[in-house]
C-alpha cells in the first residue's frame, strides 16, 4: 500500500510539473490562460472501518482548473486587433454560415481573400447586423454572421443640392453684370469652387462667381448677382433669372428697379440681398436650380450619364460685412464609389468601415459570448474553447453593456501567466517529486529488509 502511496504522490507532482510547464511554455501566447493543478487526499472506507485510524491512500488530481483572470494588454498598430477589456469571449465559426461555434480571448484577426475577418487558424469571428445608424438588429448568437469588409462603399449618387455659406465684403468694387465673363478675373468679385458628382460617380467641378452689380448699395438694401459654371462652361438658370434694384441718382433710394441679372450672352444669375445691418434678407429666384447639365443645356457631364442633372443651390444664412470674403461652408450630396481607406472597432465592439468618398458605414458589432462556469468549458487548443454542460450555455451580448467588457482596438490580450510565480511552483513541484521518490525509496529499502529476514 505504502508504495502506491507513493507512486501517487509521484504522479501528483508529474501533474504539477507537467502544469507548470505548460503555462511556461505559453507565456507569450496571446489570449492563453493559465491552469492550476488541484489535488486530493484519497480515503476508502466501509461503513465498518474505523475511520479514527485510517491512513488514506495518497493523492489524486481532482482538477485541472483554468484561471481566467484579466491579462495585460499589449498595444499593436493593427486596427484588427481586439482585446476585451472585462468579462466575455469573442465567438468564431469554422466557417459561413456554420454554428460550430469555439470561444477565445485571442484577437489577433486579419482579412482573408475574401476580405472576411478570420483569425490565424482562419476561423471567421461572429457578429451582430446592425442598421444604418450601427444599432444591433438581434443579439442572439444563432443570429450572428461573419463580417465581410467590402473594397469598395455603395453606388455613385448624383448631386443634387449644394449649400453655400459665406460672407461677402461689404467694401468690394462694384461690377456690371452683363459684362461678366469667368474667364476674365477684372469681371467679378471672387469665387468660391466645389466638387460635384454625375450619377456615375464622375467628379466635376462647379463654381459659383459673386459679382457686386454698380449702385448696388442703397439705404435699407444691398445686391449681389452670383452666376455658375461646371468644368469651366456656364451654366444658366433653369427659370426666371433673379433682378436687382440700383439707385442710379445716388440719393439713397432705388429709382432704377427690375434690372435682370443677365449677361451679354443671355445668361441668368440669380440675386443675393442683404439689409443694413448685412444679414440676409432674400433670394431671387427664392429655389435656384440650375438648367440641366447635360445635352440641350450646358452639356457638360460624359456620355452615358442621367443628361437630366439639374443642381439646386442653397445660400446658408450668408452675411455681407465690411470684412474680407470667405467661406464658411460649402456641401453638396452627391458621392462616387469610395475605396477603402480605414476600419475602426469601438469599445462597443461597432466595427466601422470609412472610405475615400467620405463615407463611413457600419458594418456590424462584435458578439460576445459568457459562461455560469467558465472553468467548465473545453479546451480545443489554439486558446479557444467549446461550451459543454459544465459551463451551461453560452449567453451573448454586446461589448460595454451589462457584464460584458470593452472591446480595445489595436490591442492584444497577452498570457495572464505569472512567470515569476510559475518559476516558483516548478521549484515547488521539483521538490515535491523529489520527497515522494525518497519515500518509494525508503518503502523499496524496507521491502529488502523484510525479505532478508531468516
């Protein structure tokens, strides 16, 4: 009996060595969890032993338990790579469309060929839907989907409204309108410049021309004429061009009114009018819209595209003070077809997608997944796991809400082992083997005296 004692004394400490040199050899595995060796003293008694002086036969692993306290994070440079600030694992599948699904800590993931998110074993990471406003359709994980980056963001779409704010100097020379070409700087006063788009996505070109028409400013009113170009050519109004009043005797009040905005060639502007103080006061024509931009108008959008193209242009609260011009704002509506430019997870786990054009889409959340008993879950290797009825089921949620933790981007989960302690525990162990191997030695040198007896 003494040497099985022994022999599991011996095999307990294998069990703690074998442990030990496990955390050991993974120290610097991302998303690794060091395990602990539990043991047990052994009993076996009948219900007629004298338990007052039972020895015990020795010691059993009860359990290697995973210890699944926070490690520190490294910090990469790689906007793929997640850590989880808290509570949760991140939920991979072997592949689309499949609920095999294997939880880990480690997130070191990456685009595939098809420019899904998979990590190093090219398992796909699980993610909630989300609306166009990045809100969670569902967050169930047999709802959950690999997400796929796309290169590319949406459909060419036309522009349509452009809005300007600006203020013009109260203090400019004046113009004659009709006389205004935008090829020739000494007919206008400035200029302000912004890219539209046809419905293929094609950049163009639109610029707005301010001219301050003579005797423009008289008490209680002040006018200025705007006219506009695509690509250089101008475009006309599509209705009535705007009018504006002048005071040609100089007396302070109007005594010239109704003077079309319109130039030599025939084409019309419309009218910007302030008050005294320089705030705006109106817009003639109230809705500006251009003529169409393609044949039988300006004509100057490419082949193929929707020749009906009109452009109406909003005048944002302009001002006009005694100050030098300038620009405030200037938007249009209209996109081309972005390419990727850069991919962003928030400490909720909204993965956006930003791209060239301007535009920002969110493409899905990350889903997490907890246990009742983490300890309970099976290791699979490469620091995952797979749920089994000790852990209970898995129970998703998003990252940052309840008992769930933050998403980090551009960080790493690094091996919670203590390598200090671990060296410590070796010692342990070693030592621990050793006593166990003496006594089977001590209980062989007994055995030979026994046998030796005559």
């Amino acid at each position: 009996m003494s040497f099985n004692i022994a022999l599991s004394g011996i095999a307990a400490a294998q069990k703690d060595l074998n442990t030990t040199a496990n955390n050991i050899a993974n120290v610097n595995s991302i998303g690794f969890k060091e395990s602990r060796a539990e043991f047990a003293d052994v009993y076996a008694n009948s219900i007629f032993a004298n338990g007052k002086t039972a020895v015990g036969g020795g010691a059993t692993t009860s359990q290697v338990a995973q210890q699944f306290h926070q490690g520190s994070l490294q910090f990469t440079n790689n906007a793929l790579d997640m850590a989880i600030n808290g509570g949760g694992f991140f939920v991979t599948s072997s592949g689309v469309g499949s609920q095999d699904l294997t939880y880990t800590r480690a997130g070191a993931f990456k685009v595939d060929a098809n420019s899904y998110l998979v990590d190093s074993q090219g398992n796909f990471l699980q993610t909630f839907e989300v609306d166009k406003d990045g809100n969670s359709t569902s967050v169930s994980l047999t709802e959950t989907k690999p997400v796929r980056i796309p290169d590319t963001a949406g459909s060419p779409q036309k522009t349509e409204n452009v809005g300007i704010q600006m203020n013009l100097n109260a203090g400019d020379p004046t113009y004659d309108p009709a006389l205004f070409d935008p090829l020739d700087r000494d007919t206008y006063n400035n200029s302000t410049a912004v890219t539209m788009y046809d419905s293929l996505g094609e950049p163009h070109v639109m610029t707005t021309y301010f001219v301050r028409p003579p005797n423009a400013a008289y008490n209680g009113e002040s006018n200025w004429v705007a006219f506009y170009a695509v690509d250089g050519k101008q475009v006309d109004l599509a209705g009535a061009a705007g009018v504006y009043d002048r005071d040609t005797s100089g007396d302070g009040t109007a005594d010239t009114l109704d003077v079309p905005a319109v130039t030599a060639g025939g084409w019309k502007g419309a009218v910007i009018k302030f008050n005294e103080l320089g705030s705006h006061t109106s817009t003639d024509p109230v809705s500006i819209v251009t003529e169409t931009l393609g044949n039988g108008g300006a004509d100057v959008l490419g082949p193929g595209t929707d020749g009906s193209q009109t452009l109406t242009i909003d005048f944002d609260n302009p001002t006009q003070y005694a100050s030098t011009f300038e620009v405030t704002e200037l938007t249009q509506d209209g996109t081309t077809v972005g390419r990727l430019t850069n991919v962003e997870v928030g400490a909720d786990g909204l993965i956006n997608a930003s791209y060239s054009n301007g535009a920002t889409v969110a493409l899905a959340r990350v889903a997490l997944a907890r246990f009742s008993n983490e300890q309970g879950l099976t290791q699979v290797g490469n620091t995952s796991w797979k749920a089994s009825l000790d852990s209970g089921a898995a129970l998703a949620g998003e990252a940052n809400s309840g008992t769930f933790g933050s998403v980090r981007s551009s960080a790493l989960e690094q091996s919670n082992v203590d390598l200090t302690t671990e060296l410590v525990d070796l010692i342990s162990a070693q030592r621990n083997f050793q006593a166990n191997s003496r006594t089977l030695e001590v209980n062989n040198t007994l055995q030979q005296t026994v046998l030796q007896i005559r």
